[in-house]
C-alpha cells in the first residue's frame, strides 16, 4: 500500500477514536438572541425586506433548540468522539485548558454569526489553525448543528488534539443572514472582524482553512480569495457544490434546476416566486432582483465578476480542492467545469471531482481530502493536495454508495478512459408549455452526441446531433412550444445507444427510472420536478451504477 494511503488510514482512525473524559451536559437550551441578546426564542425570519447588505437573521437565530435536542446533540457527540461537550451560550462562559469540546453558540460578530467549536486544552495563547465553514443557503448555526444533528465539525475538531495534534478552533457561521450569500462588503468584514477575535483568543488568522458546501461552497471560495484585502490568510479551501458563477446561475431554468427555485421564494418572500406568469418578480428576469439583493449587482457578467470564476487569479498560492455532483438539483455542471478550466489556464494547482448519478451533497472522497489535510495540519504536517480532475460515481443512489470511475469500470469490464468525462445530458423530469427550460450536455470534447426528446404520436420537444468542443458542454436556453404529452429521451454518443434507465433515480425495484419528460398545460409545482430526491437534477449520463438487472 503507499505510503499516503497509510498515512490516510492512520488519520482516518483518529478521526473515530479520541479519548473519553467527563463533562456534565448543559441543561440549557440554545442562544438564539431573540429578542435580546442571550435570548433562546426562535427569530422572525422575514423581519426586514431583504437588499444588499440588509439580511434577516445576520444576528439573530431563527431556530431555537430545545433541552431535549441539545441533549441529543451532547449524546451523539459523546458518542463519536468520546468526549461530553459544553454548550455555552455566551463567550464570557469559556474555560481554558479543558478536557473536553467546549461549543459556543451564536457569537455575533460585526454582522454574523458563529458558533465556535473549541478543542481540548484551547488556550487564548495556543495560536491554532481555524476552520472557518459557512452555512448552506438560507440555513442558520442552530439548524445546521442541532437540526439533524450534524457532528461533522465536533468530530474533526475533537480529533485534532490526538496524537500530538496541537488542535484546531473549528467555526460555523451563518454567512450574513438568512437571505445573504455570505459575500457582500459588510459579511466580508465580519469575517476579517472575526477571525481578528479568533486572533486574540487561541487562534492565528494567518493560518486559517475555509471549507463548505453549497452556499459554504461559495463563502469558501470567496473569504480565501479575500476581495477586500483583509489582514488575514487562508493557506487552503475546501468547496463542496459551489456555485462558481453567480450571474450565470441566476439565467438558468428552475424547470430544468428545480432548487433554484427555492433561492427565488427564499430572497423576494414571495411563495409565487417560482412561477413565470407571477406578477412581478419571476425566474429568469434579466437584470436580475434576486442578484440584485445577492450580490449587489443584478447584471449577469457583474455578478459574475464579483464571483469566483472572476477572481480565480486571488486564488493562486492556496490549496484548493472544489467538488460537484454531475446531476445537481442546483447547479449546471458546465460553470463548474469552466472554472477548474480557468484554475488550470492560471496554472493554480488544485483538485477537482466530479460524481456522476450524484446531486447536490456532499461527496465522500471530499470529504476524505479535507479530512486528511485538517488533521495533518494540526500537527503541524504541510499534507500535499491532489492535483487534476478526478471522476467518480454514486453506484446506489439510495444507500449513496460512492466509488471512482476506474473502480466502476473495472466492475463492469468496460474499456473506456476513466480519466475522461462520460456524456452527462440533463433536461427537465416536467414542464409546462411556454415554460422556460434548458437542456445541458456535457463530456469529453470529440464526443459526438445525439439526443432527442420525441413523444409517441411524433412530436418533438428536443433535438440535438453535434460533437462537444473544448467547453466540454452544449448548454441551450429554450421555451417549452410542443403540445403536453409524455416525451421520451434518446441519448446516442459516439455511435452507442445509452440505456434510456441511465438516470440519475432509483424506484422501489432499485432501478432507473425511464428518461422523460412530462409536458403539462401548466407550470408545475417544483416539489414535482424532482424525479428521485430534492439533491438531483433530472437526466441521462453514459454510464449508470445501477445493477445489471436494470438493464
């Protein structure tokens, strides 16, 4: 075995084993400010009218955690870690030279919130690392730690004290409020405020990790790039899911991306906001309202040079490793592409995976690569990254059963290149006439593609036959002008039918569901245009991880 792969085992296992110590739970419930500082009631999530920089919940919490979950929290913790944390409710409350997690909920922060997550032995004089994560959208502290619970940072943060780790201050914030993206001039100064805090208090703001996923993508991004310039250094970022490109995501179709239209109702307020003929504000309004709020710029080409893909070039001399589902319910996949296209042309080093039949969630050889430098870097280790784009694929969707491409196609005794993008079509799973929708196929450039969506009496609602270029994508924006019926999928490539089950969806039998696209008279309801869950786009790819009996 390599010695890196040792070296992963052996952190792996101090991940899962930290040694025991006794620590009565707090009884109290969670601090959520609301309605004063301290205060444990849940806050109004719709308290101002969302615009730049005004967001709801920046210091307040809109969810509030009762005894009993907190008590579960304390219990799954003790479980995974050994340790029984505190739950602290004010900073003033924290001990130096503990035994244990001590977790402090809601420190405000100059406009956010963080809850911080301190090892064992955390003194204000140790200078440790800091792993900054943001919160997915809309998701506050509480709801993220407390909600199902997720242990994730408690886990990491315990193990880095084992040993010889000198430890890791972990926080979760909640990026600015409720309706923000976590990248306006007043958060960005929050975190530059409160990574000077951290400074002050046990950590090094010039050492510091920022990781996330979705929204946390994006900050993740984001806060290491540091457009203000900010006296603080992140040495490496972790983004899971990001959006990459804000401008471009807020022209794409929620008929074809059925979670962005969540985005729309979450900034307007408006529960109407998914639907085309709403009064008002719409998908796909270009100059867009909801950039406008987001990123202070509602211009596509403005909001995407204010985004990552426009300041790659503050990105060189980090460790950066970025991660997407092929089948995001968010996300095309094409953005995503072109920035680590744009990452290789500045000659930044970094490390992409893509997953295909996986969505919006977080992807296991991510989390593997974060894992492993966190952990190595709390003991001082300068752990190489990756570099390259890596493929993998989710073999069982419903049990999430990741494996890599090559592994797959050993399984399978398929000869292709594992070191290249399978074809990834994606389309709506419903439509609407008239509705806006887009179609997006991406894969290798030379791949000479064909696909078409027909229905039975001969109408066609799609039509496509080209070779893919070097943006390894063909991305359309069209409007739904075929009579509702059931349309079924055909996807050839390089001359092969691919199996209409390729999908990206699994039903009770535990095979794909057959490609189509079902055209109603009217938009649907977007809880409808999920074909398997809310983390999946609809579509076709190459090669599917379903069993053999599928086919």
């Amino acid at each position: 075995m390599p010695k890196s792969n040792l070296f992963f085992l052996f952190l792996l296992c101090l991940v899962l084993a930290a040694p025991a110590a006794a620590q009565d739970p707090s009884k109290d419930v969670i601090a959520t400010h609301y309605p004063v500082f301290g205060g444990v009631d849940p806050a109004p999530r719709d308290a101002v009218t969302a615009s730049y920089t005004v967001y709801n919940n920046r210091e307040n919490d809109y969810r509030a955690v009762t005894e009993e979950e907190a008590k579960q929290f304390i219990a799954q913790v003790e479980q995974e870690t050994g340790l029984t944390p505190r739950l602290l409710n004010h900073w003033s409350d924290v001990q130096e030279g503990t035994d244990t997690l001590q977790i402090v909920n809601n420190v405000p922060v100059q406009g956010a919130l963080y809850t911080l997550i301190l090892p064992p032995g955390w003194t204000r004089t140790a200078k440790m690392p800091v792993l900054l994560s943001g919160n997915g959208a809309g998701t506050s502290n509480n709801s993220r730690l407390y909600g199902d619970p997720e242990t994730i940072m408690p886990r990491l943060i315990a193990s880095s004290v084992n040993a010889g780790g000198r430890g890791i201050i972990g926080a979760v914030s909640n990026a600015g409020g409720t309706e923000s993206q976590g990248i306006d001039e007043k958060t960005y100064r929050s975190v530059g405020a409160f990574l000077d805090f951290m400074d002050k208090n046990g950590g090094d703001k010039h050492n510091v990790v920022t990781a996330g996923g979705s929204r946390g993508g994006g900050t993740a991004l984001m806060w290491a790039i540091n457009p203000l310039g900010l006296d603080y250094t992140v040495k490496a970022v972790f983004a899971e899911v990001p959006p990459t490109h804000y401008g471009t995501l807020s022209q794409v179709s929620p008929i074809t991306f059925p979670s962005m239209n969540s985005i729309g109702v979450l900034v307007s307020g408006d529960s109407n906001a998914w639907r085309f003929d709403n009064d008002g504000l719409h998908p796909g309004l270009n100059p867009s309202p909801f950039m406008e709020v987001l990123i202070g710029s509602g211009v596509p080409e403005e909001a995407d040079a204010r985004s990552p893909i426009g300041m790659a070039e503050r990105l060189r001399g980090k460790k950066i490793v970025i991660s997407e589902g092929a089948h995001d319910a968010f996300f095309p996949l094409s953005p995503f592409l072109e920035f680590d296209r744009r990452l290789t042309e500045l000659d930044i080093p970094h490390a992409t995976f893509v997953t295909l039949a996986s969505g919006h969630e977080m992807h296991d050889f991510w989390m593997e690569q974060t894992t492993l430098y966190l952990l190595g870097l709390a003991r001082g280790l300068d752990v190489p990254m990756l570099n390259g784009r890596y493929y993998f694929i989710d073999v069982n969707p419903q049990q999430d059963e990741q494996v890599s491409l090559a592994d797959f196609f050993r399984s399978r005794s398929i000869d292709d290149d594992a070191g290249e993008l399978p074809v990834i079509a994606r389309f709506p799973y419903r439509a609407g006439v008239g509705n806006p929708f887009n179609v997006e196929i991406c894969g290798t450039p030379g791949d000479d593609v064909e696909l078409t969506a027909a229905s039975d009496s001969g109408d066609v609602l799609y039509s496509f036959s080209g070779t893919l270029d070097e943006t390894e994508c063909h991305f359309e924006a069209l409007t739904v002008d075929a009579p509702p019926d059931v349309y079924l999928w055909s996807l050839t490539v390089n001359g092969a039918a691919v199996n209409p089950r390729n999908t990206p969806t699994r039903g009770a039998d535990g095979c794909g569901a057959r490609a189509i696209t079902t055209v109603e008279p009217d938009q649907p309801d977007p809880f409808s245009l999920y074909a398997f869950n809310h983390d999946m786009a609809f579509g076709l790819d190459e090669y599917s991880g379903q069993p053999d009996w599928c086919r």
